[in-house]
C-alpha cells in the first residue's frame, strides 16, 4: 500500500542522511498519515481515509464535505 494522502496526494520525499564523517546517502522522509474515519451527514455514512495530519487540521476546520469537493475540484481526487 502506497504512503500517499488520499485528500492532498502528499507521498514520500528523497534526501540524503548525512553521517558524522559528511558520508551522504539516499533516505526518505515519509507524510505523517493517518488512517481516520469520517462521518458525512448529507450521505448518513461513514468513510475511512489515509490522510495527512494538515489534511486532518483542514477538515476540522472546513469540514468534510466541503474539503472533500475542494480537493475534487482542484483535481487532486
């Protein structure tokens, strides 16, 4: 299963891990996603999303609903 938010499409980023010595080598910083369930009262029913913690801050600032047709606006879902 892929580590992408299903909302904003944020997945994992390549850097380097830099050691003592200046040694450089490849890592990933990985999204901090979270498996969360969501009531959407216009359809009486649960859904359950991989998202992102800003994604999470978002909803419960807007909302569910209103996030969800933002991001299907935008193109992002």
């Amino acid at each position: 299963m892929a580590r992408v938010c299903d909302l904003t499409g944020k997945s994992a980023l390549k850097g380097h891990k830099v050691s003592n010595s200046n040694v450089k080598t490849i890592r990933r910083f990985y999204p901090n996603l979270q498996t969360k369930r969501f009531y959407i009262p216009e359809e009486d029913r649960w859904i359950t999303l991989k998202v992102s913690t800003s994604a999470i801050k978002t909803i419960n600032k807007l909302g569910i609903s209103a996030v969800i047709n933002k991001f299907i606006k935008k193109g992002y879902v």
